[in-house]
C-alpha cells in the first residue's frame, strides 16, 4: 500500500510539473483547488497535498491559505539541463570557514508538540494547525552557539517524539534506529538573512547580524515528513559543495550539521 500511495504522488508530482515547464501553467496561473485535482487525476486528497507540497519545495509553486496554489516558475526549454547532469553527483556540506579546524558537535535537542504553522502545514501536505512535534537544536563550535536548527514533524507519524527531549543529539540517525525512518530525498533551499530578536538571542549576536538559512524538506519513499530551518553565522560556517564523478561519491553520514 505503502508504496502504491509513493508512486500516486510522484505520478501527480511529475505530470503537474510537466505542465508548468511546458508552459500550459505560466508564471501568476493558479492551479485548480484541491477537489478538482482529485478528480482529474483521481487520487486522494493527502496524495494531491503531498504533490502540492513537492512542488512548492522545488519552487514551481507557492500556497497560500485562502487563496489557492500560484504557480511561480517560468517555463524551461525543452533543452534545460539540471546543474550536475554533466559532472557527476553533488554533496553538500556545511562546515567552519574561520578560525581553527574545530569540530561542530550539537547539543540534546528539546523537542515540544504544537500546531503546525501555515508553512510547515503546506510543506508536510498536512492540515493547517494539526499537531506537529518540533524539535530544537543548537551546534557548538569552542563551545560558542553558532547555528540554530528547527525540525517540524508530523506528530501522528512519530508518536511519544516529544518524551525524547534532551535525548537526541543526531536526529535522522534517531528517527532511523526508534521508528525505521527510511529517507528517499532531501531538498534544501539557501537564503540570506538577518538575525531577529530571537536568533540574536539564541546565537548571541547582535540583531542584524548576517545568517545563512537552510529551509529543508526531506521526504521518506511516501512523502514529506520533516520541514525544517537552520539558522547559521555566515562568520563561522560556511555551505560548500562538492561534484564528483558518478561512483566516485563518499559516503556522508545522515544529520552532520542539521
């Protein structure tokens, strides 16, 4: 069944995407509401959510609550290449960019259930304000805050999460071992931005200090499970990428940073 719902959304994911690159959708469309979607590629409402919530991570769409689905890519040549597609495979990485070779290592992350809010809601293909647990974590370098990280999961899908808190250190290597997490993909987008009261705080920098921000989506071969953002110093940690030939790729262990 499991798989059979994995296939539906990918399916769904992958025709509406066509579309939008073709050109049938252009950039300030809105796509039909969710029933009508249901109805024309007949599947359930969690599929077409979780389709949804694909695309918006991969930046074709954007949702708003109240006022549907706008599509906000451009149509691409049919030509179009991804990046990687000549050279090999990419990693990702983030590591010090200053300062001695020192270690990123995390504090126990405290974790609280609580309703998701409309961004995490949308990029989990759930409700707005159903339950979702939150998991908060800090990472050290020379004992000094120097990123702060917020994970949203869906709380009926990793029940009595929340009795970990002050457990987890790794949270994909917990979630692997405690619930038999699998992990299909993982998509990260990169901004840069300032730091509020609250990060000022938490990291110890003045209000305005310059952030890097990671907004992830990982999904698990039936969908999205975890949305997440990580706030990190621009002076101490930098994201670097790697292409190597295929079957040249190191193995990277899961949640080094994040």
């Amino acid at each position: 069944m499991g798989v059979r719902v994995a296939v539906k959304y990918m399916d769904v994911y992958r025709q509406i995407k066509a579309e939008i690159t073709s050109g049938t959708y252009r950039t300030g469309d809105f796509l039909p509401i969710e029933s009508e979607l249901m109805a024309q590629y007949d599947v359930s409402r969690t599929t077409i959510r979780k389709a949804v919530a694909l695309l918006r991570t991969d930046g074709y769409v954007d949702s708003r609550q109240g006022r549907g689905t706008e599509v906000t890519a451009s149509p691409r040549r049919a030509d179009s290449y991804a990046f990687t597609s000549l050279v090999g495979r990419t990693a990702v990485e983030t590591r010090a960019v200053s300062g001695s070779p020192s270690s990123v290592v995390a504090q126990a992350a405290t974790i609280e259930t609580v309703r998701a809010p409309e961004d995490v809601a949308l990029a989990l293909g759930l409700e707005p304000g159903a339950l979702v647990h939150r998991v908060q974590r800090i990472k050290l370098m020379d004992d000094e805050p120097v990123a702060h990280i917020a994970s949203y999961l869906d709380a009926a899908a990793f029940p009595d999460l929340a009795e970990q808190s002050g457990r987890i250190f790794y949270l994909y290597d917990f979630l692997a071992k405690r619930y038999g997490t699998r992990f299909a993909r993982s998509q990260s987008r990169v901004s840069a931005v300032t730091a509020d009261f609250i990060e000022s705080r938490v990291l110890d920098i003045p209000v305005g200090f310059p952030l890097l921000l990671h907004t992830r989506v990982t999904e698990s071969p039936s969908g999205p499970i975890e949305y997440a953002e990580s706030f990190e110093r621009s002076d101490r940690l930098g994201t670097f990428i790697t292409i190597s030939p295929d079957g040249d790729q190191r193995d990277a262990s899961l949640d080094l940073v994040m």
